[in-house]
C-alpha cells in the first residue's frame, strides 16, 4: 500500500504535489502560470503544489457521523461499549475453544477463526471513529482511506468463506456422520481456510488497483463512516464502468457462490432431518444449526441491502443502516449466538473463567 497517497489524480483546473523535499505546497487560482505559497510539512494545513489541469487528492471527509455536539458523545459512548463488548467476547471464544480439549473439532476451529476474523473486521473501522468523534474531524487521508478499504473487504469476503465453511461441516456432520473424520480432518479444515484466504487477498488487490486509476473531482466527501467502494465511486470523475464490472463478477464469486452453497447445504440438511423419525430427534439435529442460521441471516441481510440493490434505489442512509449491521452489531452478536445456546461452549467458558492464570 505504500505510495498510494501520492497517485495524481485529474481534476478541473489546478493541482498539486508533494514538493521532492517532502514540503507541500498550497493551490491557489491560477494566474500566469504561478503557484504561490510553500509551506513546510507540520504547518497544520493540507497543501499542494499547482499543476495546470491535474491534482493531488491528500485526504477525504467522512460524513457518516455527523451529529450535535451531545448525540456525538452519545455515539461515542455506545459505539466505544459495542467495541469492547466485541473485542472481549471474540476473545473469550478463541481462548475457550484453545483452553477446552473438548472444543478441538471442525466446527469450533471455524468458529475460533470467525471470532479472529471479527476482531480484525471491527478494528478497521470502530477505533476510527471513535478517534473522529473525540477530535471533532472527520478527515482521513487518500492511502489510509485506500488501506481501510482493502482490509475491510479483505475481512467481509473472509468472513462470508468462513460462514460456508461452516455450514460444509453442519452438513458433513448430519448428512455423513460416517466420512466426518476422514472429509473434515484438520489438513481439509485448514485448505478451507487458507484458501478463503489467498482468494480474498487477491479480490481486495484486484478492487484496489482499479480504484487507484480513477480520477476524482473536486468533491471529497464521502457520506459514510469509513471508506467502502460504493462511496468511493461515486466520487469518480473517470468512467467507472470496469470497476462496476468487476465488482459484479467478484460478488458473484466471493459472494453470491457461497451463499448458494450455504442454502443447498441447509436443503440437503433439511431433507436428512424430515427423514428422522421422531419429531423431538428432528428438533435435537436442527437445533445444532440454528446458532449459525442466526449469523448467516444477520451478515448476508445487511450485506444485500447494501450491495444487491439496484443502483437506482440506493441511498446513503439505507447504506450506513445496513452497514452499521455487518460491520458492527453482527461482529458483536456472534460470541453471544454461538455460546448462550451451546452447552460445549458454556461450560468451556466456565471452565475459563475457573483458571486463574487468565485473570
């Protein structure tokens, strides 16, 4: 990611660049030719140096969280609770499953790298925020807002991998209990999280390299709470048209295909259950899948609402709702989903919470 900040960007009728000695230098109306004033860096202003019909962009204004003085420290009380609620609870679960010989199964070594996985999602965009509320700014600049985003779809695309992860072991362990060992050993397990992921690294690069040719105007306001693609677009004065395209096909990949499989899955799971005699033994194999249920409705509901809708129907106040779900309440719900109706993970918390040398 380094360099990105400094890429020129085309923009109306004057410019700016970083001086060779470090200095940036303020635009100012274009006459004869001449820039004016250079400015040394720490001086506490953005500058740029003049380059007729061209620009650097330094910096972007998020405008996601704009509130009254009071709502703002509102906010940052009940995002900064939220954040902790998650940091800890995704920790218990890692530390649970890693403390409980018990818990040394598929399914809860997809878990435990879900919860990391949540942890790393959250601290891309919640301490960012909270640090724009406490600062009274909203700026953040052009290679931090490009570094934000491609660890954020990085996180969103692993995270999607990690869900049909888990739902492959709930239909391994009820349709084919017999070939659970030999199609769910730890090598198998460990493919299907290393390859979610070469897979998303190499979706978020792809994402970023497009981006990094685009031109921008004048306009820097992004209406969200950090830096996601479709903002960011929107925002492009160049055609966007390849960008478009290629978030279309890598949806389909890294989306939609998972998603497909996380439902056949279930249908399969579905038909095995109806052919349990008892209707208490059909309730007893459900059950076991309703925790992830819970975390597949949560992630690919907001997730829709905020890709998958026709472009004609999109709003940034939709946007920042449904975004707000996936980026911040699913991360903090999932310790909660998966442990308050697991008996295994219960006790294993118990358990944790019992040895003192994590105190």
């Amino acid at each position: 990611m380094a360099g990105v900040g400094n890429t020129a960007l085309a923009a109306g009728s004057s410019g700016g660049t970083a001086s060779p000695d470090g200095a940036l230098t303020r635009a100012e109306p274009w006459h004869d030719g001449k820039a004016s004033e250079q400015v040394a860096p720490g001086q506490g202003r953005y500058n740029r140096t003049m380059h007729q019909g061209n620009r650097t962009v330094f910096e972007f204004f998020l405008l996601g969280l704009s509130a009254g003085s009071e709502q703002q420290q509102l906010i940052f009380m009940l995002l900064l609770c939220m954040y902790l609620v998650t940091m800890v609870g995704n920790l218990l679960i890692i530390l649970a499953i890693i403390n409980d010989a018990h818990l040394q199964s598929p399914m809860y070594f997809f878990l435990a790298n879900l919860s990391f996985t949540d942890i790393c999602f959250t601290n891309t965009t919640i301490p960012k925020m909270l640090v724009d509320i406490q600062s009274q700014s909203s700026t953040i600049s052009f290679s931090g807002c490009l570094s934000q985003m491609y660890f954020f779809m990085l996180l969103v695309d692993l995270d999607n991998f990690l869900l049909a992860a888990m739902a492959y072991g709930r239909y391994i362990a009820i349709c084919h209990p017999l070939h659970y060992a030999a199609l769910l050993s730890p090598k198998h397990c460990t493919l299907l999280v290393v390859t979610p992921w070469v897979i998303s690294i190499l979706v978020s690069t792809l994402h970023l390299s497009l981006l990094n040719l685009l031109t921008f105007c004048d306009k820097r306001e992004i209406p969200h709470f950090f830096c996601d693609l479709e903002p960011i677009l929107k925002l492009a004065c160049s055609d966007t048209q390849i960008n478009d395209l290629t978030i279309l096909v890598t949806g389909g990949a890294v989306i939609f295909i998972p998603f497909v499989f996380i439902i056949v899955s279930y249908a399969l799971i579905g038909c095995t259950v109806l052919r349990v005699p008892s209707a208490k033994g059909k309730w007893k194999t459900f059950s076991t899948c309703s925790s992830h249920l819970s975390a597949v409705s949560l992630f690919y509901g907001s997730i829709i609402a905020v890709y998958f809708l026709p472009s004609s129907h999109y709003s940034p106040e939709r946007d920042k709702v449904a975004a707000i779900m996936y980026t911040i309440v699913t991360p903090m719900m999932n310790p909660f989903i998966y442990s308050l109706r697991n008996k295994d993970m219960k006790g294993a918390l118990r358990k944790l919470f019992s040895r003192k040398k994590y105190f």
